[in-house]
C-alpha cells in the first residue's frame, strides 16, 4: 500500500506542477505579447523623431535662406 499511496501523491504533485507550468507558459506568453507592443510603439516613435528632424532641417534651411537674401 505505501507504494500506491506515494504513487498517488507524486501524481498529484505532478498535476500542481502541470497546472503551474501552464499558467506560466500563459503568463510567458502575455508578456511576449505585451513587449511585441512595446517594440512596435519603440519604432513609431523612433520614425515620429525622424519626421521632426527633417521637418525642423528644412525650416532651418529656409530661414537660412530668406536671412541670406534679406542680407543682400
């Protein structure tokens, strides 16, 4: 009988350990998601810099410009 009773135990410690390891893997996989998000959100944002770089280049290289003529 000690047999069957342990192997009765580590069966259900296997079932708790089974249980924990899914709500990991769903965890795990949540997170994933949610630095998927934050990536994409990185990159926008990096593009959005981009944008703002540019636009403020070209308004500094008319007002250079317009100072250049005004000068003559």
């Amino acid at each position: 009988m000690s047999t069957e009773r342990e192997l009765g135990e580590h069966a259900v410690a296997i079932e708790h350990m089974q249980r924990d390891i899914d709500d990991l893997m769903r965890d795990m996989k949540d997170v994933k998601q949610k630095i998927d998000k934050i990536d994409k959100a990185m990159d926008e944002i990096r593009g959005g810099w981009k944008v703002i770089i540019w636009i403020a280049a070209g308004i500094g290289a008319f007002i250079s410009y317009i100072v250049a003529h005004w000068m003559k």
